[in-house]
C-alpha cells in the first residue's frame, strides 16, 4: 500500500504506534472522551465537577484507575512521602508525641485516606519500629484508598489493612489523616458575573469539550461563598470543593477520640478568593509540567484546585473538633526537627529534603490539625 502522510493507516506499524502515543498524550483516552460527549449529547452540558469526577476517578478509563503511577519521578507529580522518607519519619515522630499525649494507649488507630501506594505507610511503620516502639505495638494501621492495589511486600503486613471506604471504619480513637486527599477531589467551578453567580459546566462543540456558563447547578454553590464569607468579583472564576468539605464532615465524625489531620495544597477563603487569584486555582499535571487545559489528555493527566481551609475548619468545628493548628508544612516540618535530617543529609538526597520546606515546592503545602478530646 502506498504511504499517504495524511493517513496514519497507510504508514508503517513503528510510525502508527508513534502517532498513537502523541495524539493520546494531547487528546487523551479516547474510550473518555467518546463517553463524555455521548453524555453530553445525551443530557446536555454536565457540571465541571461531574466531568472532573469521569476524567479522574472513572472505573475503567479515570486517570487514578489507569495511570501506571501517577506521583513518582517516572509519573506526573510528586508527593511529600514520594520526595523524600524523611516526611515519614517526621509524621511518625508527630504521631508519638500524639500518643504519649493520649496516655499511650494500648491501641492507636491510625487512618490514613488516599493512601496512594502506601509509601507514607511504609516510612510510618519502619520509623515507629525503629525508634518508638511503644507506639509501634499500639499501631491499628488501615489505609483507605479507592484506586490503587496494596503493593506485594503490604499485602499481609502485620497491623496494616486496606479498605476501599472511610464508611467501613468504626469509631476511630488515634488519628485519621490524609496526604494531598482533598485537591484532588471533584470541584465546581463558578464565574461572577454582572447577572449574578453563574456556573461552569461541561459542553461539547464539534467534538472538542468547552466551558458553558449557566444557572448554578445547586443552591449549595452560593451557600458555600456565603457561609466562607466570600465575594467573588465580578469577571471573577473560582472553585467550590463541596465533596472535599462532605469529606472532611464524615471524617470528622468518624474521629471518636483523636486528631484529624489534612496536608493540602490550598488556602483559607479570603486568599483564595481573592482578586489576585481570578481565575481561581485549577491545574492539570502532566509529566511534572502543570497546565491549565483540563479538556486536554483525557484521563492521561491530573486535574487539581486548592483546598478552601476556611471551609474544614468551620466544617471540623461544626464536627465538634477544636482547631489545634494552621500552618505550613515548612513551619510544620522545622518544628518537628527537620534540621536534624538536613545536618546528617547525604549531598544527593538534600535537595529532595529541602523541596519538602521549601516555599517555593512543597513546603507551602498547608497542615491543618484540629482534634477531638483532651
Ligand atoms: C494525589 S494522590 C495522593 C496519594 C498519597 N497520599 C501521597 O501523598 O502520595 C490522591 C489519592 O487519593 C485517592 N482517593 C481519591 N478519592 C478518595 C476517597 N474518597 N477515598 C479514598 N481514596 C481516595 C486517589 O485514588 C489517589 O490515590
């Protein structure tokens, strides 16, 4: 057959397969995109949270289902357990000073949600082991995470279970944390406007996914501005992460006895609704390059906004839990003895500690602790 240029048919296998890789890293998975237009089509533009929730948790085709590892070097972005073991250590070395404040208990639950492939879990466990072994003996493990399978050496760990829903759990006494959880569930976004707030949803035109602005789709995206005490300017675009603040709400309730503590990416309302953020927070992440194209690489690459703090807080406190602290991971992590770490760092591990307090990567993540009991 001869070689047409314009159609990828005619070439031989080695172009093809080339062809495929480039257009599936710009346009994404196919079999995603087909059933997001259908549905659109079907039912008429969707809410960005919808499309958000199909590109990243979809059973078959979502990006948490499908990319082979999503937060490691070969992947799209890097976590804090991911960067360096030293966050283990220091989350660990928290966790003792948190037990030894309960009394040191005979049993200490620790639920870790969105647990990823249970990298925090392994730093956690070695480092109890190793230096606090009272709390080691105390430890309940179980991480809850919806997409990804125990790795082998996990598996039958003693202390250490895998469940798929926060809802399994019993009454939790200990601490219920969560890694970089919350930024990546499902947000809403909105746009003011001189007509009054407006949504965006999710529309398809000639085949290409675009934003289309219309009436919001519940009365809970103006009631959650109004209860941060936001006001969005006019012109102004922002997220509204209803499912994170649900979340928070059940995890809350779950903690009988203990902390819950949040390490995000995010900010209280009023910086994250301010005017210098008017297009709001989104960001998609592709082989560590963020992007702001959420309908580009369907499924092939994350999709995030920031998490409004103001909105746990309230949300933990209505919960019953009393705020303990608000800081970053940087002032988090020198508190906790960073330092000793940095002294004794070989030369090529030290810049991935100091990328856990730096600023500028991810030491502006944010810690939020706020507890139930003495
Ligand atoms: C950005 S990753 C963070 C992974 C890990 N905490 C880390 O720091 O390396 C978010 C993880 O949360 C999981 N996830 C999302 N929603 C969840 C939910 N409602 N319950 C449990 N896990 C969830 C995803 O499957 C994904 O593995």
């Amino acid at each position: 057959m001869a070689i047409d240029p314009d159609d990828p048919r005619t070439w031989p296998a080695s172009a093809r397969e080339l062809y495929r890789r480039r257009e599936r890293a710009t346009v994404g998975n196919p079999h995603l995109a087909r059933l997001l237009c259908e549905r659109i089509a079907r039912e008429g533009p969707i809410p960005f949270a919808e499309f958000m929730r199909l590109a990243l948790y979809h059973p078959t085709h979502g990006y948490y289902a499908t990319a082979p590892a999503p937060f490691s070097r070969e992947g799209d972005f890097l976590t804090s357990p991911e960067t360096h073991p030293a966050f283990g250590a220091l989350v660990c070395r928290w966790l003792a000073g948190l037990w030894e404040e309960q009394g040191c208990p005979r049993r200490f639950d620790l639920v870790e949600v969105g647990a990823g492939r249970g990298t925090l879990a392994s730093q956690i466990l070695a480092t109890a082991a190793e230096r606090f072994p009272g709390l080691h003996t105390s430890l309940r493990y179980t991480l809850v995470e919806h997409h990804s399978r125990p790795p082998a050496e996990q598996t039958h760990a003693p202390r250490l279970r895998w469940v798929h829903d926060l809802e399994v759990l019993g009454p939790v006494r200990g601490c219920i944390l969560s890694n970089e959880l919350l930024d990546a569930l499902p947000v809403h976004r909105v746009q003011m406007t001189p007509q009054g707030l407006r949504e965006v949803y999710v529309g398809c035109r000639d085949g290409e996914l675009v934003d289309v602005l219309d009436v919001p789709s519940t009365p809970a995206l103006a009631a959650h501005l109004a209860w941060v005490g936001a006001a969005l300017p006019v012109g102004a675009q922002g997220e509204i992460g209803l499912e994170a603040v649900a979340w928070y709400r059940r995890a809350a309730r779950c903690l009988a006895e203990g902390a819950l503590l949040t390490i995000d990416y995010g900010h209280r309302a009023p910086e994250l609704y301010s005017p210098q953020r008017p297009c709001g927070t989104l960001l998609c992440y592709y082989r560590h390059t963020a992007n702001e194209e959420p309908y580009r690489r369907l499924g092939t690459q994350d999709i995030t906004a920031h998490v409004d703090f103001t909105a746990l807080e309230r949300a933990g406190e209505a919960e019953g839990l009393r705020t303990r602290c608000y800081t970053t991971q940087q002032e988090w992590l020198r508190s906790l003895g960073i330092a000793d770490y940095l002294a004794g760092a070989p030369p090529e591990t030290r810049d991935d500690l100091l990328a856990l307090v730096d600023p500028e990567r991810l030491g502006r993540l944010k810690v939020l602790l706020q507890q139930r009991g003495p």
